[in-house]
C-alpha cells in the first residue's frame, strides 16, 4: 500500500521516527479500526485515528447528538445536535483527513450483528458506556481473534487497557467476571463526567491502537492503567488471564453469543409501560403543591448541586444520602410525594421510607426533568 506525494507530506512527522518510517506508515494505512461509540471517548479516538492515517475507520452508533453531549463529545458541534451521531463524525473525520475510508453503522450492536460488523475491521476499540455491550464486545473480540482497546470514565476518573486474549493478556471477564447489579453503577448522566476526562483516555486508547497497528512497543495487554484527574495520578495493575475464565480460559464454556440485557439483569421494557403503584406523575405534584388543603409533602432527594442547577420552589432538599439521618423529620402519617432528577432514585428513597414505616410515601416519575418537559418549561434540564 502506498503513500501518495500528499500523504507523505501530511504525515511527515511521522515518517521521520524511527519507529514509524515509512513502512510503518503504510502498515497504519494498511489497517482497519472499529470504534464503537462516537460519544466521549469515541470523539477523540476517530479524530486521533484519521489524523494518524489509519486506512479504514468504522463507526458503530445509534443515537443522536444531545446538546448534553458537547461538554465533551468533540466529533460533535451546535449545528449536528438533533443529527445522526454516526454521520457527524463521518463528516468531522472527512474534514480532518478526506485519505481515511469511514464506514458508518449507524445501529446498535447486538448479540445478532455484532459478528458482522466486527469481522471486517482488525482491531475493535470500547468506547461504549454501559456493561451489555462491553461484555458483549469482548465476547465477540475473543471469539474472533480480535484486539479489544478498552476504556471508561466516570466523574474525574478513567481506566484503560487491551484485551487480547491471543496476545497472551485476560479478557474483561477476566477482570469483571459478573456485571454489578442493575442501578449499582450510576451513568455519566447521573454522576457527571469532566469535560476533557475522556480526552484524556481516549488519547491513550488511540495510542494503544497505533502502537498494535506498527506493531511496536510495550501495550497494555495484561496491564490496567487508572487515572485520576483530581490528583493528577497514573496507577497500574497487572491483570493476568484467569485459567477459569468462562470465555478465555483453559476449558472455556461460552461458545458463543449470548443475551447481555439478561447476563447483566436489565430487564426489557415492555411495549406498553404498566403503572408502577409506587409512583405519581408530575401533575399530581403540581396539585399538590397548589393545593395546601391536600396536606401532601413533597421532597426533593437529588444532591445540593443538582439542587442549585434547577429546583422547584417550596420543595425541601434531604438528600438521598442523607435519608437514614434524617427520614425523622418527616411525618411516617403524612402523604409524601419524592422526587429526583429522573425518578430512579426517588424510587430508592421510596423503598426506604416504606422500611421505616412509612405508609403513604410515593415516587415522582420522571422527577424534575418531567416536570422541565410537562409543567414549567422555565426550569433547566441538565
């Protein structure tokens, strides 16, 4: 695979390392990367790759740009919000390097595809932020033989590493044999992330990648690096394959596929969402709040800094963590509405308060961004 007089020009800072040269630039042309995600840490992954030269870059993604994303999701900016992610960064790649060859899958990859989408490209990277598709994607990666470059973030911390089973390292059951239970974990959307954290990851991603593609220096097949962004601090762990590893071990048992929303306790949403007993809508706690002679409390469990962003007048913070302190200042007789950002702690202080005795506590579905949506348009969601 040749360089034309254009190439040679653009990656000239390559070619005159040593380690890289020409032939290694043509090995990094010569290979095909998927990255799926084009969210945090697929924004810097892609741009990173096409400036690099990677030949071939396919983006696997589903969804649609949130002007929440843009805190940190560069491949992204004002004019795509509302648009397919998969084709902005189609479009932000051709324009940092019209060379690369970008492949859009513009689906969610499942159990059924992801064999097929996986199959063509030479190494995967994880740039996903939920537990069913990283393990779906080292179930797939091992069972093909393919490099798994893997990140995540949360608040002001990353991890990364390779999964390469064939490369003589563990894979991701290695290291998390069962997913945490459902809610365990919070989300980036329910526990912020700092803007520039997956940056910082995705960059060492990318670097793992190069380095696989040329073939050169030490990767972290068998090695975990951790980084704090508040300390400023690399840690590094030394992860070894697990011989009883269900799927890369000496007598493995998964042979194949399997359903990851089960595996990891997510239920499927049923086609029409039956009434939960425990909860009210937003409109019933607009009554509430209008009308003192129904004798409804409503409380408000987010964190004092959600609490500063948006709240509603007249509605006292007790912070979930703070409940088992202080449920005694509320009255176990008395009807009380809870809410949150999006009811799913609510529902968690709910159960609590039944625990203590209380008889008439209920959850706000939706919480405070229903509320944004249904009642008063004037309060920000975030």
């Amino acid at each position: 695979m040749e360089l034309s007089n254009e190439e040679i020009r653009r990656y000239s800072r390559h070619l005159i390392l040593p380690e890289v040269g020409l032939a290694g630039q043509k090995r990094i042309k010569a290979s095909s990367v998927l990255c799926i995600g084009a969210g945090g840490l697929g924004s810097p992954i892609a741009m990173y790759l096409a400036a690099a030269g990677i030949g071939k870059i396919g983006i696997v993604d589903f969804d649609t740009v949130d002007y929440s994303n843009l805190q940190r999701q560069i491949l992204h900016t004002d004019a795509d919000v509302g648009r397919s992610k998969a084709q902005s960064a189609k479009e932000t790649i051709a324009g940092i390097n019209p060379n690369v060859e970008v492949v859009i899958h513009d689906t969610r990859i499942s159990a059924d595809n992801a064999f097929d989408l996986i199959a063509p490209y030479d190494i995967v990277v994880d740039g996903t932020d939920n537990f069913p598709t990283r393990y779906l994607t080292n179930d797939a990666c091992v069972l093909l033989k393919k490099p798994n470059v893997y990140g995540s973030i949360f608040r002001f911390e990353g991890q990364a590493s390779v999964f390469a089973p064939q490369l003589g390292g563990p894979c991701y059951r290695c290291l998390y044999p069962e997913p945490p239970p459902p809610g365990m974990v919070p989300s980036c959307a329910e526990g912020g992330v700092l803007g520039v954290l997956p940056g910082i990851i995705g960059c060492i991603q990318t670097t793992e990648i190069l380095k696989l593609a040329l073939g050169k220096g030490s990767s972290l097949v068998g090695r975990l690096m951790l980084f704090n962004a508040l300390d400023m601090k690399f840690r590094e762990l030394k992860l070894r394959r697990d011989p009883s590893c269900p799927l890369c071990g000496d007598n493995p048992t998964i042979k194949e596929l399997i359903d990851y929303e089960q595996f990891c306790g997510i239920l499927p949403e049923p086609a029409t969402p039956a009434h939960n007993p425990d909860e009210v809508l937003v409109q019933d706690m607009k009554k509430a709040l209008d009308d003192v002679k129904l004798n409804i409390k409503v409380i408000d469990v987010r964190e004092p800094d959600e609490y500063e962003i948006a709240h509603i007048r007249n509605v006292p913070l007790i912070p979930l963590g703070t409940l088992p302190q202080r449920f005694t200042e509320l009255d176990p007789n008395q009807i009380i509405y809870v809410h949150c950002k999006s009811g799913i702690r609510s529902l968690k202080a709910v159960s609590f308060l039944r625990e203590q005795g209380f008889k008439y506590v209920k959850s706000v579905k939706g919480g405070i961004n229903a509320w944004a949506d249904e009642v008063d348009h004037s309060v920000p969601k975030y």
